[in-house]
C-alpha cells in the first residue's frame, strides 16, 4: 500500500517522473531534471484529467499544473509506476534525465528508486522509492 505525500507544483508536473523540491513556496515541488539534487519521491500515475478522445498526449500526461497540488510516491514506497527512459536491470539504482525520467544513475549523482524489473524505454515499469547518493 502506497501512502502519497502532498505538495505546491510550482510548474508542469507529468505522471510517473522524478520530483524534487522547489525553493519558490514552503511545500513546493517540481519536475527533476537531472540527478544534481535528492528527489522527494516520484509523482502519481494518476493524470489530471479523465480520459478524452479530445485531449492531447501531453494533456493526459500532466499529473499537475503550477498551482494545483501534486500526489508524490516518497521513499519507503514499493511497486511505484517510473517512465523508463534507458534501459536498466532489476536491482539498478536510478536517477532523473532532463524531464524526470528514470535512468541508471551515475557516479556523484542523487538515484531517487532501484528497478524492481527490467526497465523498457517509453514503459512504465515497477520501481522502490529510496533516495541517496551514488559513490
């Protein structure tokens, strides 16, 4: 069972990507966009809107816009949705890409969960919730 953690996003928050806080309010996240900085969590998987024929991708991908409040999955969370962007092995400890995305985190750099599974590129694929630096 996964209990989420709510914050302020402070922008564009898609589902299933890496969060980390923002210093423009006192509970604000955004998007990570590399793994310079300690993710909070991963955001839900739950879209802001219902399912349309009328919405575009980028619509139905938006768990949160600047203002609304964003559901984030924080460390200790098991079985969390991550959108793979590269290829990883189960038991990989992942960092974000440039717009949240899981990737196999490198040397120095903040990993936000470890791969459960096998990560396929444009999936989203099972993942644990822990946070730390990489040696």
């Amino acid at each position: 069972m996964s209990t989420l953690q709510n914050a302020y996003a402070a922008g564009t928050i898609n589902t299933s990507r890496f969060v980390i806080a923002d210093a423009t309010h006192p509970n604000a996240a955004i998007q990570a966009i590399d793994g310079t900085r300690l993710p909070l969590g991963i955001s839900t998987n739950a879209s802001r809107r219902h399912p349309d024929p009328g919405f575009t991708q980028a619509q139905v991908d938006e768990a949160a816009l600047q203002g609304e409040v964003i559901g984030i999955h924080p460390p200790g969370t098991v079985g969390v949705d991550l959108l793979c962007n590269a290829a990883w092995h189960p038991g990989d400890l992942l960092m974000s890409d440039a717009n949240g995305k899981g990737i196999v985190a490198t040397t120095g750099k903040y990993y936000g969960a470890r791969a459960q599974t096998a990560g396929t590129v444009g999936a989203l694929c099972p993942v644990d919730v822990v946070c730390g630096l990489t040696p």
